[in-house]
C-alpha cells in the first residue's frame, strides 16, 4: 500500500513539472516571437522611410535639372553632377563654362570615331570568319581577303584572321570604357567647378597681426582671422 502511495505522489509531481516546464516553454517561445515581429516591423518601417526618401529626392532632382522646379545655389553642385552624366557639357553649361565645352565634344567626337571605326573592322573580320565556316564544301583554311578599293590581299590563315577580329574587338572595347570612364570624369569636373564657385577668394578672408597689452605690463601678439 505504501508502494503506491509513494508511485501516485511521484506521479501527481511529475504532471506538475510538466505541465509548469510547457507553461515556461510556451512563455518563453511566445516572448521571443513577438521579439521578433518587433524587429521585423522596426527594420521594414526604416528600410520603407529610406526608400520613401530617396524616392522623394531623386524625383526632386529630375525636375530641378529639366528646368520643372528651381533650385538654389547650393544645389547647383549636384544639379550639374546629374545633367553632365545624362547629356555631355550639359554641366560645364549649368555653371557657365562655356569655353571648355569644345573639349568636352572634341574628345567625345574622337572617343565616337575609334569606337565606330574598330567596331566596323571587328564585324568585318568576323564576317570572314563566317565565310569560311559557311563553306562546308570546299572547308578552307585560308581566306583572301578583298579590300574597299578592289585590291585583293591575302590569303591569310584562319589563326591570322581570328587573331584580328579579337584584336578589334578589345580595342572597339577599350575605347567603349575610355568613353565611359572620360564621361564620368567630365561630369565629376562640372560638380567641382560648381562647388569651387561658392568659394569666397576675396580680399576680405585675411589674417591680421598685431600687438596687444596683458593686463598692465603684459605684452602680447594678437592674431585676427577674417572670414566674409
């Protein structure tokens, strides 16, 4: 009889502890869910706010550099960042640069013509490559090649011809992002210009030295920084 007393009172005691550990547990997992959500709606609600922002500026950006809205001078900087890279001079223009504008279309010009020209010869070349794989019949390894004014030259190998098309391929590429990185640097100059334009270079930013008295019989040197 004892026996089982002492069974059921262990038995009463282990319901207990597992009804108070899955009480605890379900506590514990309902705390850190919610945690969670928390972070959650925090992080969606900053991330939403920066987007919303950016929306917002780039929008005001647009409209400000196609004339839609006006812009003051401090934001003439990013105004002439923002026209230079969608249209070339349009910056040095914005800031009334006007002389360097010559350079700017000369070097577009130039970077407009070698791209043209090595892409061209790089279609040509590859076009003798198709030639030749064209030719299944007579399956030829050497191809002559006719020139614009009717001269024939050649024949050159396939290894040759292959060697050129890649040749004017790389450079058609290289002059692409010669173009591209010369873009960039004329629109960065333009959002230079504009800031070096706010500067103040007069006469009134100056440093005057002069003598000054310590009490009664101190002497000293006093320093003045003028800033307009």
């Amino acid at each position: 009889m004892s026996l089982t007393r002492f069974g059921i009172f262990f038995f009463l005691i282990f319901c207990f502890s597992s009804q108070w550990s899955y009480g605890q547990s379900d506590s514990l997992f309902s705390k850190i869910d919610s945690l969670k959500k928390k972070q959650i709606a925090t992080k969606d609600t900053t991330q939403g706010a920066k987007l919303r922002s950016f929306r917002k500026n780039s929008k005001d950006i647009v409209k400000k550099s196609f004339g839609l809205t006006p812009f003051s001078e401090k934001e003439t900087p990013k105004i002439a960042f923002f026209r230079s890279v969608l249209f070339p001079g349009w910056g040095q223009i914005t800031n009334k640069q006007y002389i360097k504008l010559p350079i700017i279309y000369g070097s577009a010009a130039v970077g407009a013509y070698f791209i043209k020209k090595n892409n061209n010869e790089f279609l040509r070349f590859k076009g003798y490559l198709l030639e030749m794989a064209a030719d299944t019949i007579n399956n030829p390894t050497e191809y002559t090649i006719k020139n614009e004014n009717g001269t024939l030259s050649g024949p050159y190998s396939k290894s040759v011809i292959t060697s050129a098309a890649k040749q004017y391929k790389r450079w058609r590429d290289g002059t692409i992002i010669g173009f591209s990185v010369g873009w960039l640097l004329f629109a960065i100059e333009a959002n230079v210009a504009a800031h070096m334009k706010t500067f103040d270079i007069s006469d009134d930013i100056s440093m005057n030295i002069s003598g000054s008295t310590i009490g009664q019989t101190g002497l000293g040197i006093k320093m003045k920084f003028n800033f307009k």
